[in-house]
C-alpha cells in the first residue's frame, strides 16, 4: 500500500467521524453537552462501547506501519501520534467546546485546548505579535481584565518585547475604543463580562470598529460560559476560556481553550493561517510551546459540561438572590451585578447574556460589592465569613469570596487599579449552588 493510499484511507475514516460531527451540532445545547463528538460509533470502533470518553492518559499511540506513521507526523492524515500535540480525550473536549461556542450559528468553529486559562490567552494574542509586518505594534485592550491578563499584556508584552498597551478605561465609550484602534493594532481584547469589575463591552460594536482596521477582536468569556453567551456569533473572531472556572465547576481540573472561527480578521496573518487558527495553533506553536492539557483535566472538563446549562441556570437564580439582598443592606456601599437594574450596563446585558435556548435572561454566577468603611472593614467581613471559602479561585459549585486589590490584582499595582477602578473595599464574590437563603444569612452575619 501506497503512501497516497494511507491518506486516502485516512481521511474516508475522518470524513464518517466527520459527518456524524456535522449531524450532532444540528442537535440542542444540552444534547451536544452529553453526547459532543463521541458518537455510539466512536464508542464501538475505537474504544470497546465504554459510553463515557475513556481518560487516554498514554502519552502517545501505536501505528501499524511505517506509512500512517509518516502520513500522521507530517499532518496529512487525521491520527492521534502523541498527547502533546493531540490526544483522544482532549480531542473529544475541542470539538465539543467547538461546538457549544458556535452554537446557533452557521458559522465553522475549531478549537484547541491549552494547560490553563492563561496559556489560552497567550496561545491566541502571541501569534499576532510577528515582527514580519513593519510599523510599532500595539494591542487594544478594555482596562476591565483580570489580574493576570493585565500582567501578561504589560509585563510580557510591552516590558520584555517593546508592544504599545492602549486601556480603554471606559468600555461603554465606543469612541475611545475607535481612538486606540488603528492600522498598527495587532488585536483588540476584551473581558466580558470582567473579573471583578463586572463589567461588558459591545461585543458587536467593537468587532465593526475593529474589523475596519483589518485587526481580529479577542473575548474572554470565561465568567458567562457558552450557557449564557457565545460572542462568536456577535462578531469576535476568538474566545478565550480558563476552563478551570465555571466549565470545571467541580474544581478539579486546571486548563484553557481558545475558540477560532473560519477565516478570522487580520492584516498580519496569511490566509491558511486565519482559516482554522485554533487548528493552526494547536499543531505548530502550542506543539512547540508545550502548554498542553492533560487528559484527565479534559475529561473532569468534559464531566462538568454536560449539565452546563442547568448548572449555569440554577448559580445564576442564586446569585441574582445574593445580589438583591446585599444591594439593600446598610453596610454595603454598592453592588456590581449586571442582573440589577441599579447595574449601568443592565440593558446592554440582557441583550448579550441569555440562558440559551430559553430567551430567558440569565447574569452568570460573579458579583463584586463594595463595603462601607473602607479595605480595613472589607478584610474584617472577609475574616467573618465561615462556610463561605476565601480563594483566589471563582467557577466553584461553592460559594468563594476574596478581596482582589490583596489577592488577585495585587501586583498591577495601586495605579493600575486605579484605572480599572479596582478599590481596596471591594470584595469579590462567586456565588455556588448552595441555598440562597444561608448565604444571606452568612453574608448579613459578616456584614453585621
């Protein structure tokens, strides 16, 4: 057999798992969350019927003759060859997340998963910051960004390798947004809705602007997960995940993902490239960097989703309870959460955020309140709290509440803070699947 025969045969076997792909992402949101890309087929052929994915913790897998071996390493043919680069279990996880994020829309969705939340973001900005294209380079990015994205941008980005950061302090402002965006904008990022700020941007509005500079825009979507929003659909070219949070709700898995769809905006990349950029990544510079997930994270992962969007709906319920309660209560100054009226942005969240397939308006399961007395009284509520945990962690079917300007904002410093209006007061709370009614006990207890 023939070289061209191997792949031949390769690819009629890809194009049946392909097809039955095709057929599942027709189903509902729930029916994908269960079922994904592993077919009954899947099950029979390849992994002895076992219903669930099996965790396929080998770092590498058998070819049976030297032809599919080379067909393989060279990318001409579909197969797993070794976990760094490809593995069954991941595998399964990618196209699932492919699917949830595309969800609804005639768009075509990859995938590629990463080690963590942040190896995701790093995957999906780095490629854009080629020194091919002449001109200083800069990124656009909403203030509103968690700690660590802050970081990576001012610390890796523009310290080490000389990238201009332009804030947009004011993410409803759509004409600072057109102001910092030009022709030499390498990306444009955005948190939505922002840890801890809990705030959104115009996902569509900001995709136009950036678009008409030929530059792709970036979502982090971690905090309101494809269940309440998918921004693919709204004009985003890739989705960040840390799949760590509120995908992974048992907490027992840390990783990342970062969504393309086919053929993204930009004027550095060529065409193969924007394409499939999550495939693109996952072979060449993720294979080379190294930040990969293991299997038995992608399959706790893959566990979570499958009750995503009742998950996402019930914590949402609880944390809309929270929310009014703390919003009445003399010790608490004011209250970040898009699912009060109070909220700035309470209109431009019931448009982007929706429990899908119901229209039902749904917030997610973050809010941020600001407590009267300044940091010192905001550390002694913190200190009182008794089953609610102090982490700095968010997504967890437990409640977690921390103090960001201590824990997960620390070291952007005062004035970073500043202007991603970060007070020393405020207190972060993720809001788990307990009964509503003890947590404002517990909450009233500690404000008290």
């Amino acid at each position: 057999m023939t070289l061209e025969d191997v792949v031949a045969r390769a690819k009629v076997k890809q194009g049946i798992w392909e097809e039955e792909i095709r057929l599942m992402r027709a189903k509902k949101f729930s029916t994908i969350c269960v079922h994904g890309a592993y077919t009954k087929r899947e099950a029979l052929d390849n992994n002895h019927g076992a219903i669930i994915e099996p965790v396929c913790s080998a770092t590498s897998q058998a070819f049976g003759d030297s032809d599919l071996l080379e067909a393989a390493l060279a990318y001409k043919a579909s197969a797993w060859a070794y976990s760094r680069i490809a593995n069954p279990t991941v595998g399964y996880l990618e196209i699932m997340l492919s699917m949830l994020e595309g969800y609804g829309t005639n768009l075509k969705t990859t995938a590629c998963c990463t080690s963590s939340g942040m190896a995701a973001i790093k995957a999906a900005a780095e490629p854009f910051l080629t020194d091919e294209k002449p001109g200083k380079k800069n990124i656009v990015s909403m203030a509103q960004v968690y700690g660590g994205t802050f970081q990576l941008f001012t610390e890796r980005f523009a310290r080490e390798r000389g990238v201009e950061v332009r804030w947009v302090e004011n993410p409803d402002d759509e004409g600072e947004w057109a102001k910092k965006i030009d022709s030499d904008t390498r990306f444009v990022y955005g948190e939505s809705p922002s840890n801890p700020g809990i705030v959104l941007f115009d996902i569509e509005k900001v995709a136009k602007l950036a678009h008409a500079k030929g530059v792709p825009l970036i979502t982090d979507s971690t905090i309101a997960t494809p269940a309440l929003c998918r921004p693919l659909e709204h004009g985003s070219d890739i989705v960040v995940h840390s799949l760590t949070k509120s995908m992974t709700w048992s907490g027992r898995a840390v990783d990342g993902v970062l969504i393309s769809k086919e053929n993204i905006t930009s004027n550095v990349l060529n065409a193969d490239i924007k394409r499939d950029f999550a495939g693109w990544v996952k072979l060449w510079p993720l294979r080379d960097a190294g930040a990969c997930v293991s299997p038995d994270s992608a399959s706790r992962t893959l566990d979570c989703i499958r009750v995503l969007r009742s998950t996402m709906d019930l914590l949402s319920q609880n944390t809309m309870a929270v929310a009014e309660y703390l919003e009445n209560h003399p010790r608490v100054e004011k209250v970040n959460y898009p699912g009060l009226k109070s909220h700035p942005q309470h209109e431009l969240a019931k448009r982007y955020m929706r429990l899908v397939d119901s229209g039902e308006n749904r917030f997610g399961h973050l809010l941020s309140f600001e407590v009267k007395g300044g940091h010192a009284a905001a550390r002694k509520v913190l200190d009182r709290l008794n089953f609610v945990f102090s982490a700095t962690d968010l997504g967890r079917i437990k409640s977690i509440a921390v103090i960001p300007t201590i824990s997960t904002h620390q070291q952007q410093g005062e004035e970073a803070r500043k202007i991603a209006k970060i007070p020393g007061n405020l207190i972060r709370l993720c809001v788990g699947a307990e009964d509503s009614g003890d947590l404002n006990a517990e909450l009233g207890k500690a404000l008290g």
